[in-house]
C-alpha cells in the first residue's frame, strides 16, 4: 500500500510517498510560498536527482495537483499511474476531545476538525485546506486524520483539568491537551522495542526537544500526562516560548508596560524561551557557541532549559512510580549530546549514568546510557510522517 503524507501550513506543504509495506520512503519534498509570488515545488524522489519546479501555485489544490504530476512525472517520478496512491495521510494539529485516535475523514471529521480551529487558528484551517485539496484532486481515495493531541486524549482529569473555575471547562473547554502526539506515540513504541519489553507493560518518558518542545509520560504506550497545555506554550523553556509562567507576571507585565492581549502574547511566544533569556538567539547552537566564548546569560539560558527539562522528568517518574526508559529525540534532543548530558546530570538521583562515546554520537536508534545505569537512555530519531502512514494503513486495514 503507497500512503501518501501530507503536512499543510498556511503557505506550504510537506508530503512523503511511503510504501508501508516496507516502510521505505519513495520520494518527498515541499511547495513553500503557496499563494505567494515564488512559489516553488522541491521534489526529491529517492534514488533520483532532486529537481526543482517554479511554477505558481495559486492555492493548496493547485500545490497537490503539482505533487501528483511530479510523483507520476516520467523523469522524477516513482508511480506510474495515481491509482498506485491508496490513501492520503494528513497531520492534523487539533483534534480537541473530539478524536482519541486516528479517523478516517468523514463530513462528520471536518465539521469537528473546523469546530477546533478557535483551538488552533494558525494550523486547523490550513489542515482543512489541504483535507479539501486532495478531495478535488483524488476523489474517492480514503483519506485519514491525525492529530497531534490525539495520543494525549488517554489523560486522566487530575492531569488534564486546570484549578480554575469549572466552568471554564464546561463552557470553552479549557484544559490540558498536550502536543507534539505523533513524535511521542512513534518513539514510544520504538523504544519498548530497544529495551525488549512489550509496550503495555512499560514505563517511557519521551522528550521531544526542538525549537519547541514537550515531554510525555507514556504508561504501558498510553499518554498520562505532558508537559503542553492547552496552547504549545505551556511546559518547558523552549526557543522562543517562554514555558510555565506564574500567571500573575502576565497581567503585572501587561499594566507596568500597557501592553494589549496580543502584544503579551508575542512577548510569550516569540521573544521569550532561551532568546529572551540569552539575548543571543533561539538557535541553542548558537547559544552554545556563546557560552563557550563566556557569555554569561547564555550559559544560564542552557542550564535553565536543562534544569526544567529534568524537572519534568522527575515529575513524570514519581506519576508512573517508576520509569524504564527516557528517550530523546527531536532536532534538539537528537543531536546535542552536551544539552543530553546537562539534562542527565541532573538524574543521578534516579541512577542515571551515560556512556560518553555513545551519548556523543548522532543520526541514529542508539542507547546513551551506562551499562551500570538503573535507567535506560536511549536516543531515537522520530519520524512523524511514518507514524502518520503507519495509523492511515492500520484504519485502512480493519
């Protein structure tokens, strides 16, 4: 079965052809500046050169057309005919309590995915845009929904409900819904594979760093809790997020520098996190860099992300009484092993000891931790767009 894997934006799209049977990836590629003037499609069929087509993608159906006629196209593509696509996979950011898992999209789906848009303005409608796309361009190929707060939707209410009055929860549904889903459900399961134990009998903190970032309890493959809340805001320091704020500092903020509701939130969410904190950049190589030049705030920018981080992580073992695995993955989590070893430090209390030469490598599925380590620490690089295959083939199949 060829799956085809569909990220929208406002004015992209992210695809993949996966064959999931063996999981390989056929081809993948970008059209950036839909709607824009410089549109430009880079395909990149595997195997095959690379090419690039800058034609002027108008809108999303204009852009899914383009992907389809390059995957057909007699020099880059890797199908020969579009009935080979059997099913279309799109990411969905906010599913809300509406969907626990993965759907096959309906009229039904896309009235709920639209109800949450208010949850999400800046992805939702652009979810819903590609969604319409592919039904002009493929009609009748099955397509399915996945969202990235689905995987937190097995929270129960002491982790999910805010202390605020109750009826903010009854009336616009405000509460914890966590995100980042896909990344934790996929290395989850991978790493009950590494460490040989089944899946539902296990006990996984999943740290999911990048520019943005989210930690997930994940008991026996389920999701207890996380570290996002009810925007992606919420949780650990991140590039340009600030994290958990006493909420006091926010109208404290907004009256001393007579800021409105949105500049608050710009000052939160883009010009907060380690750039805030370092003055440097949001970019942790670069803050690395000027730390090791002896940039003092940058150093505290990079020991306050970490110490929060490990924060998390202690939380989250004393939620499951116990942990087997922590994992890292993400751009961050991936590929730093010094901002590893920084988070790590702060484990010894858990047993936690890493192996130097392994935590220093980068790229693949590896364990980092000692063989003395009472703790298993593994590194595993997620791949959302094969967890999004994986769920679009397991619906298709039942």
């Amino acid at each position: 079965m060829k799956i085809l894997v569909l990220n929208c934006g406002s004015s992209s799209l992210k695809y993949q052809l996966i064959d999931s049977d063996t999981e390989a990836v056929l081809a993948k590629g970008l059209c950036e500046r839909i709607g824009i003037e410089g549109s430009k499609l880079k395909h990149q069929p595997t195997g095959k050169d690379d090419v690039i087509f800058n034609d002027y993608m108008e809108d999303h159906t204009v852009a899914v057309k383009m992907v389809i006629d390059a995957l057909l196209d007699s020099n880059h593509g890797v199908v020969s005919s579009a009935k080979e696509i059997n099913a279309v996979g799109h990411r969905v950011v906010h599913g809300g309590e509406y969907f626990a898992s993965s759907v096959i999209i309906t009229p039904e789906v896309k009235e709920a995915i639209q109800k949450c848009c208010e949850l999400a303005p800046l992805h939702n409608p652009a979810n819903l845009i590609g969604i319409d796309a592919c039904e002009k361009i493929m009609p009748g190929v099955p397509q399915v929904a996945v969202f990235d707060t689905a995987f937190h939707q097995t929270m129960p209410e002491r982790a999910f409900l805010y202390a605020l009055p109750y009826e903010y929860y009854e009336k616009y549904k405000i509460r914890r819904y966590g995100f980042h889903g896909t990344s934790h459900k996929f290395v989850a399961q991978e790493a009950a594979k590494m460490i040989n134990r089944p899946l539902q009998e296990s006990k996984i903190i999943t740290c999911h760093l990048g520019n943005g970032g989210s930690i997930c309890a994940v008991r026996n493959g389920k999701s207890i809790d996380t570290s996002m809340g009810f925007t992606p805001l919420e949780g650990l320091v991140m590039g340009t997020r600030a994290g958990d704020v006493d909420a006091a500092v926010i109208t404290f903020l907004m009256e001393k520098e007579n800021l409105t509701p949105s500049e608050m939130d710009n000052i939160l969410n883009k010009k907060s996190g380690v750039l805030g904190i370092s003055g440097v950049s949001s970019d942790f190589r670069d803050i690395e860099g000027a730390r090791d030049e002896g940039n003092v705030r940058a150093e505290a920018a990079l020991d306050i992300f970490a110490y929060r981080v490990a924060k998390y992580i202690g939380e989250y073992a004393a939620s499951m009484n116990g942990v087997d695995a922590i994992v890292f993955t993400a751009g961050l989590g991936e590929n730093s092993g010094s901002i590893r070893r920084l988070i790590c430090d702060y484990l010894a209390f858990l047993g936690v000891h890493i192996d130097s030469y392994n935590n220093s490598l980068r790229g693949k599925a590896i364990e980092i931790s000692a063989p003395d380590s009472r703790i298993r620490v593994l590194v595993i690089p997620t791949n959302e767009e094969l967890m999004i295959a994986r769920d679009t083939k397991d619906l298709l199949d039942k």
